[in-house]
C-alpha cells in the first residue's frame, strides 16, 4: 500500500516540475522572440517598415516616415501636444461645425 501512495507522491511531484519547466520555456521563447522584434523594427516605420526620421513638430519630437507619411509619436507626445492648445477637444468640435 505504501509503494502505490509514494509512486503518485512522486507523479505529482514529476507533474509539477512538468508544468514548471514548460511555463518557463514558453516565457523564454516569449522573450527571445521580444528582443529578436525590436532589434528588427528599430528605426523602422510599423506601417510600410522603411526607415523612420526623428522631426521637431512645435517642439514636440517625433518620428515621420518618408515613405508612407506616417507620423509616430511617444507615449506623452500626444499629452504634450494638448497642452500646447489651450482649447478644449470640446471648443474644437463644437465651435468648428458652428462656423461651418
């Protein structure tokens, strides 16, 4: 009776560092393939992927793609841009289709 409660001791146990191993692998892939994207992308423009070009639009930094146009912007760049505007995004949809 012993040998039956010791072998599923050690199948639970062979389970659990199963599961383990394989949840650290696919984090480790996860991360391989992370670090490989970004080198790739770097400096490259996520729309049509040719080289990207650091601009200054009112002081604001950002990246423009020569190719396709496409402007990309920084997590706070969108922030900064606001704030430069002392209108609110109400006063400017509302007021412009009274003027229109």
């Amino acid at each position: 009776m012993k040998d039956a409660w010791e072998e599923r001791e050690k199948a639970f146990e062979n389970k659990y560092f199963r599961d383990l191993e394989k949840k650290q692998l696919e984090q480790m892939k996860e991360q391989a393939v992370e670090s490989q994207v970004c080198e790739l992308c770097r400096n490259r423009c996520p729309k049509c992927g040719d080289k990207i070009e650091a601009v200054v639009f009112r002081g604001v930094p950002l990246d423009q793609c020569n190719s396709c146009g496409g402007i990309w912007m920084g997590p706070n760049d969108l922030k900064i841009l606001a704030e430069k505007d002392h209108r609110t995004w109400f006063d400017n949809w509302f007021r412009a289709e009274e003027t229109a």
